[in-house]
C-alpha cells in the first residue's frame, strides 16, 4: 500500500516533445511576446512548422529560423540549448538529438534549401 502511495505522488514524466518546445518557446522569448508570436506565425505560414510541430521538425523548424535570421539564429540556437540542458542535462536523450542536429545543420549548406509551404 505504502509503495502505491508514493508511486500516485510522482510528477507525471515530461515527454522529449514537451521539454524541446519549452527550451524553443523560452528561448524564442528574447524576441518578446509579439515578436515570439509573430515568428510562430511567421514559421507556419511559411514552412508549415506550427509551434506544437517544432520537436517533429526540428530539423526544419532550424533550417527556416537560419533562412529568416541568418547569424541571428546562432544566438536562438544557443539559448534553445541552454535551456534544454537547464531542464533535461546534457546527458539527455533530448539534448543530444539536438545538439547534432544543430551541427549536422551547420556542416551542409542548407541556407536556401527550405521551400516555403506555398510552393
């Protein structure tokens, strides 16, 4: 009975998913609440990343920030790390995955290659 009661106390387990698009969503903060919303926006309409699609496409979601921001991006992607190893470690499972895939990112040039979800 004993262990039944602690096992109902524990916090629910944050999924990967969640824990990125928190580290994005704080990082994208910087830009203020209208500039982090307009960016979201901007990002969906563009390249059909909407924010709760940012851990699916993450890869997309870094090649349209680059795009839109060019060497500004490097600052997101900086803070999107530190916030992520804040919450998960850099151990994590989550951290890693992006973590490479930033640098595999930044090992091809992939500047002009993300198409907008118009064409």
């Amino acid at each position: 009975m004993e262990q039944r009661k602690n096992n109902q106390e524990k916090p629910p387990e944050r999924n990967s998913k969640s824990a990125l698009l928190e580290a994005v969503d704080e990082a994208l903060r910087e830009f203020g609440e209208s500039g982090r919303e307009a960016l979201y926006l901007h990002l969906a309409r563009a390249y059909a990343v909407k924010k709760e699609d940012i851990a699916e496409k993450f890869d997309v979601f870094l090649l349209a920030l680059r795009r839109e921001l060019g060497s500004g991006s490097k600052a997101v992607e900086a803070l999107v790390l530190d916030k992520l190893y804040e919450k998960e470690g850099q151990d994590s499972e989550e951290f890693q995955l992006a973590a490479a895939t930033m640098i595999l990112a930044s090992q091809f040039n992939y500047h002009g290659s993300v198409e907008h979800a118009g064409n």
